[in-house]
C-alpha cells in the first residue's frame, strides 16, 4: 500500500509531538485545525479537525492530507537571480512555451531541472538590492504607474495590507489587484451598488434556520466541500435546494429542484422567476417599501420574462421554473448562496444583481435563515479585499479617488498618494504587452497559470523589463522572472484570515521556516523599505493593529482578542459576544440606508459558437486539487487521486464526434489548442464541454476568451467556444494556436 506522508500510523510511532491549533491553508469555509509536529517544528504528523465556527471538527480530504505540500524537497531556500546568459526572456520549459511537439512532462509541475540552471543563488543583500534598485530605477524614469504588483488571498491579512501599502506608498501607484478579480469581482461589484457592502450577510450554517436554499453557479460538495455537509443536513432536514447549474453538481441529489441551464442564461431565469413571484405576489411588500428603492424598474423589466418565454430560452421545464420560484416566496425564509457559473461572466455583475434583486423583493435579508452569500473561494480572499488588495479602494472599501479618504489616509501613512484608481489584474497583463506596465512584483500568485488566455499573458510576462516574484516554489509565473523570492508557506507563519462567513482566526505557525527562506511579511517590508516606504514593524500583530485603525468593520479586534477561535466581523461587543452572524437587520449601508434594485436584461455571450466552434467550454474546479496545482500536485495523497488532465464530454456529442471513453483529444478555441484524455460524463449537457483548470501540461486557460465584464472586470471563464476532435499526431501540448 502507498504510504501517505502525516498518516496516523507514522503520528503514533513519533515521541515527543505537539500540537498546534491553526487553520486550513486552502478554501474559504476557514476550517480550525490542529496540527501535530514533532518537537523541532520540521515535519507535521498528522491533522486534526477542530472545534471551529464553520467546521465543528469537520474536515475534507485537503485540510486533512493536503498539508504536506510545505515539506516537499523542491520548497525555494534561497533568492534566485537570472543569469546574465538567459536573457532576452522566454518561458523556460516546453509546456509553458507552447512548443508544438514539445515535450510532455508528466507529473504536472515545473520541471526544475529545466528551469533551475536559468538561475543562480544569490544572499539575501543582494536579492533585495536588486529589486528595490530595479523597481526605484522604473518608478522614478517611467514614473509610479508603470509599476504593479499582485498580493495574495493565500496569505494572511497582515500580508495582504503590507503589499497595497507598498505598492501605494512605495511604488506610489494604485496598480495593485489579487485574484478576487478572476473570482468574485463582479459579485463585489453589484453588491456595493446594491447593498454598500460586498461581504456575505449571513453565515453558511445559518442555513440550518431555512426553508429554502437557492444554489447557482456553484458545487460546494468539491469546493467548499465542509460547508457542503452542512447543506446536505439542512436538506435532511427539510430545507428545500433550488440548484441553477450548467453541469450538474453532486449536491442535484438533494435538491428539490434541479435547473440546468443553458450556459450564460442565468439574467433570464432569475427575471423569469422574479416574473413569477411578482405575478404571483409572492413579494414582501412591506420590505420593499421600507428598505428598497428602484423595485419598478424591475418589475417594468421582467414583465417580458414570462415562464414560456424564459423556460425555452434556458432550457428547462417551465413548471420546475415556476415551482422554484414558489419555493422563495415571501412567507419562507430563503438564503441565497452563489459561485463561480454567476460571476465568471462578461455579464457577471448582471447576473448577481439579479440574486440580490430576488433576496430583497422576498424580503430575504437581515434575519436568521435568509441572506446573500457568494461563497467566497480562497482561504483569505475576503480578508485579502478588506485590507485593500483592490485598486480603486484603500482598506475596508474606500475609494482612492475621493479627496477626502486620500487626505485621510496621506495623513495615516505619512505620505502622498495617487488620486487615480489603479489597474485591475487583466488591465496590468494588457499593460505588460503594450509596455506602459514595465516592472511587477507578484506574491502567492500564479497568473501565467491562472489569468485568461496563456499565451497573451506569455507575451506580457516576456514584455516586462523586470519581474520579482515572491512564492515558495517555482513556478510557471517565476520562469519569466528576473529574481526570486522565497517565502513562507501557511504552515510557517502567524497571521490573521477572515473567511467566507467574515470570521476572522488565527493561523499559527506549525513549521520552521525550510533553509533560508523568509517570512512573507518581512520580505515585503524590506521592498518597501528600500523604495523610501515607512514599513518598520516590530510583530505582525502591530500591523494588525494598524490595518484595524483605518477600517470601522474591524473595529475592537486584535490578535488579543481573536485568541484561539476568532471572532466575526463586525464585532461590537467583543467581551460578550462572537461578533455578527447576521448584518444589516435595520438598514443597508448605503447613504439613504436602503438597498438599490438593479434591473438587468439577459445579454448574449461575448463569444459565439459557431460551426468551427460548436461547443461551450465551462472551466472550474476538482475537489483534490487547488487551482494551478503549485501546492496540491506536490500532495502525495491529493495527487495519486487526481493525477491527471481530462475533458468531459456528454456521450452523445462523442457519437457525433467519434471519440470514445479515455482517448485522447484536441480541444481547440480561437487562442488555442490543448491535448488531453476525454471522460464521457452525462453530467455535463449536450454542446459543452468541462475541463478542470488545475493542469498546466493541458492548461485550460490556453483556451479561455479573456474578454471582461464592463463592471466587475472579471473574465469570461465560463463560457468560450471551442472544437473537440479527435488528437492528432503533431500536436502534443499546450499549442500557441496561431
Ligand atoms: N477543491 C478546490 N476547492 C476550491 C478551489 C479549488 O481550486 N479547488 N478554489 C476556491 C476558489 S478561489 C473559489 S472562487 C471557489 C469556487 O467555487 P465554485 O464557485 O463552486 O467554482 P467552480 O468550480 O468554478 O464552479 C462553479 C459552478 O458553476 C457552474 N457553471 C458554469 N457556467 C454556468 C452558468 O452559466 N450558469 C450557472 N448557473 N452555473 C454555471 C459550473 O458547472 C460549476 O459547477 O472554490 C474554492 N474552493
Ligand atoms: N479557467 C479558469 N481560470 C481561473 C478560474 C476558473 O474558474 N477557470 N478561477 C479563477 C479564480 S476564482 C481564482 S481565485 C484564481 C486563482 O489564481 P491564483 O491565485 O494565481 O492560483 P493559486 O494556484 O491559488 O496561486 C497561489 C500561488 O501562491 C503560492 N503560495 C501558496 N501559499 C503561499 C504563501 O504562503 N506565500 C507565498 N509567497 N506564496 C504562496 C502557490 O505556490 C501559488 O503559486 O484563478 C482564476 N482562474
Ligand atoms: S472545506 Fe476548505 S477549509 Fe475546510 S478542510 Fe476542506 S479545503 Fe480546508
Ligand atoms: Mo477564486
């Protein structure tokens, strides 16, 4: 039998182990953990759930196995600089080319022997030297807009408000985004419109109070697989699951209702049914007169989504539309949970708005068993956008283009700042290929991997005259960089995460630091330092400290207070109580108190199928895997599951295309083309196609249409037209296309 590194078998032959109370690394549910490491903090044995808010001792298969990605051998122990020979720039291994006919490593990570003699170790003087010299030249001949950087939503928030403090006070540049762009962007963008705040109302366990759950555009049972467990015993219990999903996810079983939709058809059903409540008058009118405004405009605008028109437009039975909408109706409580299917769209701002439309003409917000809740993704994504890893908003969502909050902050900083909101993480790849973006600092991301359209982002990486990229291995984004930093995993470090439900916990340090890596926080600090930026601290609970005084939602919290289970924000009381489960029970956060009704019409797709093109592809997720793979493809447990690339193809387009279970195909879109295994699946519809985006040696985004939501800037990650055949000999990779 393969042994798992951490089993308890290995836990319980170790003497002298302690245990560290901390938190997973990967997904938004935040579950609290404990460690078990032996005494000199080099290896973690094993893992145990522990009793937190969102997990009550529960875990999934990443927060129990997935750990040891921070003790792989290939962890990054020491700076890295090009060498003089491996310039001009290109991408270093086959794959992240896009040779044709290159060649196809498996396995799935950066092949280090490739990669590694590109590079020379260098002490950390003169790493650092290096990339404060190199970005200060930039800034001060191009001036501060030419700079960038992407922050982290996998680091903590102490983290995350160092990295926008220096790009703004140090690059003195607002050109600052995280991967919130790439996820929930637009669903952030309609809720400040709609609501004055982009945070979740209510709690995901608070669905245990109601009648109805409505699920759209998302599978919690892989990616918020915890959560998930507590929606299948609300289930159980007789709350009732609306899903609205192109590809059916396993929770469908549960579900008292099952829409699967045309893909991008989601404005139409949700009018289709607010069409049906108002006909119905199955609203809460009393909510609408006291808390909302705008509501005629929604009614004047769905008035045309009537169930015929809808059902055909979306394909599904009119009378599971017209039941769903019943089951929100105003006299049962009904949350309000989304994903990835509603905001990763051109038209992703359109389609939340439409949720939250729904919520509030039902009167389903500020009280137990209803709310908004976009589930949110990475372990710190929340918290990486409260501390203001967005470029238009300083900490806590304050927009740097207003007069007054930029004095207000010149003055907390001491410094002056840009009055222009900055770029946005497609803005900056676009910047990089016209070369007005000439020098970025990215930290815990990885866009070669994960931002729309590989081989424009491979110009644009190849375009900047200098990349620093801060990660603890190398990755396909470092292959373009001119220095690397090695940082801190989760497991080494303290900070503060805030979760999807707002709660805010500790994460503690289980691991030292391997070789001469160091931490995160401090490497920041020594960049800014080096641009003339005022970052002395003496602990990351100063910067905590910090943080918290230029924000009101956390207010009264410190690592003190958080102690060892963390509190929700906002927390008035923090002596009595756990902060809040439910928010804005009186009034919205907006200048009159009420919320905005947006009306939105179904708008086409930003690309079209046609007869080159005839299918649909849908990206997302896998439950063993995280994102680019950079962590769990190094997991011996989550990789030997889930080693490799497939496409899923409904059966009956496979007739039609002749391509049988397990052969290999060519997906190709108008950017690109890939090669990899089919797996003929019913679960996704005919004309679609699903391709998880974890695998770099078939890379889904090769394929994806980088076009944007006007709002939200977010791209169209689910829906790109693309061909399926048959493989041909020639193309064995990741192909350039054109
Ligand atoms: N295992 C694992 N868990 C993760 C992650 C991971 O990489 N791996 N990543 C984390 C992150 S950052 C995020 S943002 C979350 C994302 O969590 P989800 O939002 O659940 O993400 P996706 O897998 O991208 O899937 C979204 C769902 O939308 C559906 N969909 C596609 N197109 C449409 C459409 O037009 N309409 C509707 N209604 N549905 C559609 C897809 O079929 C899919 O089931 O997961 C987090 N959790
Ligand atoms: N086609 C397609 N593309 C997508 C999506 C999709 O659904 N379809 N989803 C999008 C979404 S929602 C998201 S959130 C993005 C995610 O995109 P990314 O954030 O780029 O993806 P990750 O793989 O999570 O990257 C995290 C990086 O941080 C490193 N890392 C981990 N921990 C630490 C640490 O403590 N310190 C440092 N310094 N580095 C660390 C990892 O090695 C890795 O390189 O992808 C987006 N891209
Ligand atoms: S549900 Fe999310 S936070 Fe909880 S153990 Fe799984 S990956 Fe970790
Ligand atoms: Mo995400």
């Amino acid at each position: 039998m393969r042994k798992i590194p951490g089993s308890t078998g290995e836990a319980r032959k170790a003497v002298g182990f302690k245990g560290v109370d901390s938190l997973c690394p990967y997904c938004g549910v935040g579950c609290a953990l404990t460690y078990r490491v032996d005494s000199e903090q080099r290896r973690i044995l094993d893992v145990s759930g522990r009793d937190g808010a969102a997990n009550s001792g529960r875990l999934c298969v990443k927060g129990r196995y997935g750990y040891d990605y921070a003790m792989h051998a290939q962890r990054l122990t020491k700076p890295l600089i090009r060498r003089e020979d491996s310039y001009p720039k290109t991408a270093l291994s086959a794959d992240v080319k896009g040779e044709r006919g290159g060649k196809r490593k498996p396995g799935g990570i950066v092949d280090y022997d490739d990669v590694m003699p590109h590079f020379r170790e260098a002490s950390w003087e003169e790493a650092l030297e290096l990339v404060g010299r190199k970005l200060g030249e930039i800034r001060d001949t191009h001036g501060g807009d030419s700079l960038a950087g992407f922050g982290s939503a996998k680091g903590s928030n102490e983290e995350a408000y160092l990295f926008q403090k220096l790009v703004r006070t140090g690059f003195r540049t607002n050109n600052v985004d995280h991967c919130t762009r790439l996820c929930h962007a637009s669903s952030v963008a309609a809720l400040l419109e709609g609501v004055g705040s982009g945070a979740v109302t209510n709690v995901v366990r608070d669905i245990e109070n109601a009648d109805t759950a409505l699920l759209a555009g998302c599978n919690p049972t892989e990616n918020h697989p915890v959560a998930a467990t507590f929606i299948k015993e609300a289930a159980e219990k007789g709350t009732k699951l609306v899903i609205v999903n192109t590809r059916r996810p396993r929770l469908a079983d549960h579900a008292a209702i099952y829409l699967q939709i045309h893909p991008g058809t989601d404005v139409a059903l949700f009018n289709g049914m607010m069409h049906v409540l108002i006909k119905e008058d199955l609203i809460d009118h009393e909510f609408i007169d006291n808390r909302t405004e705008g509501f005629d405009e929604i009614r004047e605008t769905v008035e045309e989504y009537s169930p015929e028109v809808v059902a055909n437009l979306c394909g599904v039975d009119k009378d599971d539309l017209i039941e769903a909408a019943r089951l929100l109706s105003a006299d049962r409580r009904s949350m309000f949970f989304w994903g990835m299917g509603i905001s990763q769209h051109t038209h992703g701002t359109d389609n939340s708005r439409c949720i939250i439309a729904m919520a509030m003409i039902t009167g389903n917000v500020g009280k137990p068993g209803t709310g908004l809740h976009p589930l949110r993704g990475q372990n710190n994504v929340q918290g990486a956008s409260d501390a203001g890893l967005i470029p238009m908003v300083y900490p806590d969502y304050q927009p740097v283009n207003d007069p007054e909050i930029q004095k207000k902050f010149e003055a907390y900083w001491k410094t002056e700042l840009s009055p222009n909101p900055g770029l946005t993480v497609t803005e900056i790849m676009s910047g990089a290929l016209d070369g007005s973006i000439k020098g970025m600092y990215v930290q815990g991301e990885n866009p070669f991997v994960s931002d729309p359209d590989t081989n424009k982002v491979r110009k644009g990486l190849m375009a900047l005259d200098f990349l620093v990229v801060q990660d603890i291995f190398m990755t396909e984004t470092a292959e373009f960089a001119d220095v690397i930093l090695p940082g801190s995993s989760f497991m080494e470090k303290l900070g503060t995460y805030t979760n999807t439900d707002r709660r805010v916990q500790i994460g503690r340090p289980a691991l030292a630091l391997p070789g001469d890596a160091r931490q995160d926080w401090e490497l920041i600090c020594e960049i800014g330092k080096r641009l003339g930026a005022d970052m002395d601290y003496a602990s990351v609970s100063d910067v905590f400290d910090e943080f918290v005084g230029c924000t009101t939602e956390y207010q009264n919290l410190s690592h003190e207070v958080l102690g060892r289970d963390g509190k929700w924000y906002p927390c008035h009381d923090p002596d009595n109580s756990e902060g809040e489960r439910i928010v804005f029970t009186e009034s919205f956060p907006r200048p009159n108190g009420k919320a905005k009704l947006v009306a939105a019409r179904q708008s086409p797709p930003h690309e079209k199928v046609d007869t080159e093109y005839p299918l649909v592809l849908n990206t997302g997720r896998m439950l063993e895997h995280w994102h680019t793979g950079s962590m769990t493809r190094r997991s011996t447990a989550l990789h030997s599951i889930s080693p490799e690339a497939f496409v899923e193809i409904n059966p009956n387009d496979a007739v039609s295309l002749h391509i049988t279970d397990g052969q290999m195909v060519e997906v190709r879109s108008r950017r690109g083309v890939i090669q990899l295994k089919a797996q003929l699946m019913d679960r996704v519809a005919e004309g679609s196609v699903f391709i998880p985006m974890h695998f770099r040696e078939a890379c889904a985004n090769v394929l994806t249409d980088p076009a944007v939501d006007p709002q939200g800037k977010i791209p169209s990650f689910k829906y790109s037209a693309v061909s399926v055949a048959p493989a041909s000999d020639e193309v064995r990779h990741t192909g350039s296309g054109n």
